[in-house]
C-alpha cells in the first residue's frame, strides 16, 4: 500500500540530505513536519510516517532515524515494532552500545512491547561484547515479561558462556534450552562442539557429535572443520585426515579453514610434502586463501629455509589484495635471520614499520640474537635504542627465550 510513498520520501530524503540550496520555501519545516501538518489530507492512517522513519534506516541515517523516532513520539504516532527493530539491529551491528541501550529504552518509553527478535538483538549484542552479565539480565526480563526465548536466544548466550571458558554455563544453558522444548539446531550443536574443543575437551565434544546425529541432524562443513583443526592442534594429524576424508565421503566441501588447519599442522611436523599437496588441492578446488592461511604458508616455508619459496607466496598474496600482518613479517625476519641474510631481515623491519606494525618484545629479541650472530654490534644498539624510545626493556633471558 505504501510502496509508491516509500519511494517519493526516498528521493525527498535524498535530496534533502545531498542538497546545497541556503534557502527553501520553509527553511524551518522538515519532512516530518510537512507530513504531519498534511496528515489529514489523504488517507486516513499514519503508515506513511512509519515510512519515512524506515526510509532513513535504509539509507543509514541512523542518528536522523533515532531523532525522527523521537520526534513522532511527540506527535503519539509511532513506527511500526518491526520497523524500530531493524534500527535497533543497525545499532548493534555499528558496536555503538550507548545507541543499543538509549534505543531500546526508547522503544520501552513509546510503549512498544518488545518481540523475542527486539530481545535476540540486545542478547546477542551484549554477548558480542562479551557482557554475559547483561545478557543473562536481559535474558530473565524477556522472560519475565512472557516472551519465550527461541534457538536464537539460546545460541547466542550458549556462545558467549563458551567464549569466555565457562562450559558448565553453556551446558547449562544448552540444558534449558531442551527443557524449555526449544529444539537445538546445527548451530547449537556446532557452537557446543567448539567451545569444547576450544579447551581441549574432546570427548565432550564427540558426545554432542553423537546427540546431534541422534536428533537426525547432519553435521555440516563447520563440524567436520572444527574437529579437524582441533585434531591438529593436538598434533593428532591421522584424526585429522580421517575427518577430511570421510567430510568428502559424505559430500560436504572442505573450505579454507579445512585446508588451512591441515596445512599448518603438516608443516608445524614437519610434513612440507603434505603441506603442499593440501595447497594444491585447495586452488585446484578454487578455494580462495584467507590471510590464515597465507600466514601458515609463509611460517611453514620461512621455518623450513625455503625463502624463495615463501617470497613467491607473499608477492602473489600481495595481488590478490591480502594486506600482511605482524606474524608474516615476523616469519620472513625469522627465516632471513636462519639464513644469514640480516640486510633482507632489517628492511622487513623498516616495512614493518612503515605499514604500522610495531614490533614486539620478542621479535626484537630476535632480531638481537640474529645481529650479535653476525657481529653487527653497532646495528644491535640502534635497535636497543629504537627499544628505549619505546621504552620497551630487554633482558638476557628475554634475548635466550628469543630463538
């Protein structure tokens, strides 16, 4: 109904926001103000305010859509709940907590009763932040207030317990969830299977494998993914491999989290051949590399002595547009030390420096053992008074724990 006067104030509000014109025919009337002194012109029904509020959340007007919000209030006429969700949902995706909180707020004082979603946006917004005490608040007053938490609900604080290593609380929670006949899904069961194998709990994580199989529910690319990538941090590879291969058995595609857990593994034991092989497989699937990736890659090789190798993967990182971080500089510095080629290590150095990457106690520490290796004493005091500047101090011990 209200499609066509969705558009008009689209362009209205366009051309208010770009428009550089100093004076208009009535300089101190807004959109708003003009809508609500022609309200009784057309139809009868105050749908096309609720539109112009939408209208400015859609073209991330946010403050201009709080404040109109505001505004209608005043006027006892007051967007629809869903239309002040989606506001709400913009806040807490820009992180903006104080706008999260003043909104809702807003919503309450305008007498709009919050849906399970208004809840689920809050919740979720708060366990993001890691502020499970907020979240359990605003937990006990949905449902204190009669809306019945759903799987959302459930996830996001079963999440946030695991995040923050408290595992009884996420079983807990996970146990309630049942109880409350709210039926676990794959998420539910995968953010579970995560957090234990997070902390080294992997039988616990296989008995939600089994629960979940039990349910009828399949395990999806993420399961097999972090199963596989905690196999490989306990150095368990063959667990790991077994997973990979039976994921393709049942026809789920590895992705590159898959790939780039099998190939850090492989070289952190020194399996470059494998290493390798999973590189292969992994362009051959047109599976695009992240920066973990690359950053195992260039750790692996520069590890091995293999720079030019490693300088090749870096230069086509570069064009596929991956900017470096602090750990593959880190690398490279470490493998031209290794191979006694300071000069190539200090001018990663200056890189780093120039791209804003600062340095850390334990890179310079073994830049240090590199340069005293080499008897480049006068290059060690100009990085120790590079350190007293940014009056970070060094130790002997600092200089041993370095290499």
């Amino acid at each position: 109904m209200y499609a066509d006067a969705h558009n008009v104030l689209r362009r209205l509000v366009t051309f208010h926001k770009s428009s550089k014109i100093a004076t208009k025919p009535f300089p101190s009337l807004t959109i708003l103000d003009v809508l609500w002194l022609t309200r009784n012109v057309c139809i009868p029904g105050y749908g096309v305010f609720d539109e112009l509020f939408s209208v400015l959340v859609e073209l991330g007007m946010l403050e201009e859509a709080r404040e109109c919000f505001l505004r209608m209030r005043n006027f006892k006429v007051i967007p629809r709940a869903r239309s002040c969700n989606v506001l709400l949902h913009k806040f807490s995706k820009a992180a903006d907590g104080v706008l999260v909180k003043k909104f809702f707020s807003d919503m309450i004082g305008a007498g709009i009763v919050p849906s399970v979603y208004t809840y689920n946006i809050v919740i979720a917004f708060y366990c993001k932040e890691g502020d499970i005490k907020a979240a359990r608040s605003m937990f006990m007053r949905m449902k204190d207030m009669g809306v019945s938490p759903d799987v959302v609900t459930y996830n996001s604080l079963i999440d946030a317990h695991g995040k923050l290593g408290e595992l009884s609380d996420a079983v807990c929670m996970y146990e309630e969830m049942k109880d409350a006949e709210c039926l676990p899904d794959i998420i539910t069961y995968n953010t579970l299977i995560n957090c234990f194998c997070k902390y080294g709990k992997m039988p616990l994580a296989f008995n939600f494998l089994r629960e979940m199989k039990e349910r009828c529910i399949k395990p999806n690319d993420v399961t097999y993914s972090t199963f596989i990538d905690a196999f490989c941090k306990e150095g368990m590879l063959q667990q790991a491999i077994k997973f990979f291969v039976d994921m393709r058995r049942v026809g789920l595609t590895p992705n590159e989290f898959t790939y780039t857990s099998l190939i850090d593994a492989n070289f952190k034991v020194g399996n470059i051949d494998n290493a390798l092989k999973f590189l292969k497989e992994m362009l051959e699937a047109a599976v695009k590399l992240n920066i973990v990736t690359y950053t195992a890659l260039l750790n692996g090789l520069c590890e091995e002595g293999k720079i030019k190798e490693a300088e090749e993967v870096f230069n086509s990182m570069l064009k596929d547009g991956v900017v470096p971080n602090e750990k593959m500089y880190t690398a490279f510095i470490h493998g031209y030390l290794k191979a006694k080629r300071t000069d190539d290590a200090m001018r990663i150095l200056e890189k780093m420096k120039e791209n804003n990457i600062k340095p850390d106690l334990l890179l310079y520490g073994t830049i240090i053992w590199g340069l005293c290796n080499m008897g480049r004493f006068e290059d060690v005091n100009t990085v120790l008074d590079e350190m007293k500047e940014r009056n970070i101090e060094i130790s002997e011990n600092n200089i041993h724990n370095a290499y």
